[in-house]
C-alpha cells in the first residue's frame, strides 16, 4: 500500500518534531490498526523518540481511497486512552 501526506499532516509532523523515518514505519508496520470514525483508521504504535519516554505515535489514515491519504499525525503520552488490547 502507498500512502499520500495531506497538507495538514505535512504540517503536523513539523510542528510536533515527527520525522519522516519514524511515521513511515508505523504506517508500514503498525503494531495496531484501530477503527475511528468513518471510513478512517489510526495507524498506532508505542515509539521512543529517543529521550527514554514512550509516545503512541497515530497517523489517521483513509484508506479506502488509492494512494492511502494520511490525514493527520501525532504523538500522544496517554497510551491507555487509545491503546486497544488484543
């Protein structure tokens, strides 16, 4: 599957400091895919940026369209709240 960064996500993942490199492997390698509302999905896994704190980094995602449209992107601390168990 390929995937398309809306404007807004292109700007999301500047303002909150989001590299490239690290949503790509969650949208590829998603440790969980979980329904939202419509025809969206996040994309979500729990990802140290590096400073030794666990984030859920969710990439809101259509993909029922071709290219895959992210439409937004963050990084949460409150893993509990969006976190599905299996």
């Amino acid at each position: 599957m390929t995937f398309k960064l809306s404007n807004h996500a292109t700007g999301e993942m500047e303002r909150r400091s989001i590299p490239w490199q690290i949503l790509e492997t969650v949208l590829y390698h998603p440790q969980q895919i979980v329904a939202e509302r419509g025809n969206l999905k996040a994309y979500q896994s729990v990802i140290d940026f590096g400073n030794g704190k666990h984030f859920l980094l969710r990439a809101i995602v259509d993909d029922t369209v071709t290219p895959a449209i992210v439409v937004t992107v963050y990084r949460t601390s409150k893993i509990d709240k969006y976190w599905r168990p299996s």
